[in-house]
C-alpha cells in the first residue's frame, strides 16, 4: 500500500508510506506543535503498518536550528524503538555543518545524499536483521 499518511495538522510535512517505508518531506519551518504532532504521526503509522524504514527528506531545508537537529533525532529514537530504522537524505552542506557547530551529530543516523539513495540502503538493510527484531530461525 502507497500513500499519504492523514495529518490533522494540515500537511504542512508531508508523510508519505511507500511500501514499507516513511517518506518524511521537511519544507520550512517546523513548529512545536507541529513537531510534536509530526513525532506522533510516525510513531502511530510505523507501529501500525509495521513500517520497517523512515526517509527524512531534508532537501527543502536551508537553514537547520537546534530545535529540528532535536526533532530529527527524537524521531529516529522513537523509530528505532519500534523496529525501523531512519535515514537522514538530501541534506545540504551548510545543514550539515551547521549540526556539527550546534554539538548535534545525531548519533546511529545514517545519511544519504538522495531519497533515492536513501531507500536503496533502507532496502538493503531489511536483508540483515536489524536491533530490535527478532529473526524466525528455519525449523
């Protein structure tokens, strides 16, 4: 199933599932309570269509602050909680040094140049079991 994610808070981040995955597009400012409803939004619809990857999509982004470095993380905390796995793509340059500068390296994120790129190690690593889940051994 591929599709958009209902948001109550009138899609100002579009979440998108194709497949397995979350696909997260950031385009501008992100409020508190937008955050919080954007954190609440991905937690449900990874728990309840076993999602097994999220794609935070931050092309759209040119300037990054505290506030979103700690958004991005609690997402892939709570992500990875619930057995998925969370992959940082399009990140500029200048958002990436800019992390670094405010002590925000998010630790255990990995990071991809494209969305595209993104999903491709996201399909990889559904291959190898990843922390959390457990493996159906062979009878």
């Amino acid at each position: 199933m591929t599709g958009p994610i209902p948001t109550p808070y009138g899609g100002t981040v579009p979440v998108l599932r194709l497949g397995h995955v979350l696909l997260v597009t950031f385009q501008g400012d992100l409020h508190d309570s937008q955050a919080e409803q954007l954190q609440q939004d991905i937690s449900e619809a990874a728990a309840d269509n076993r999602i097994s990857g999220v794609v935070l999509d931050l092309s759209g982004v040119e300037i990054v602050d505290s506030f979103l470095g700690r958004v991005i993380g609690d997402i892939a905390a709570k992500t990875r909680l619930l057995a998925a796995e969370t992959v940082v793509a399009g990140m500029r340059p200048a958002v990436a040094i800019t992390l670094v500068e405010l002590g925000l390296t998010l630790p255990g994120l990995r990071t991809a140049l494209s969305t595209e790129q993104a999903m491709h190690l996201l399909d990889h690593a559904s291959v190898s079991p990843r922390p959390g889940r457990t493996r159906q051994e062979s009878p």
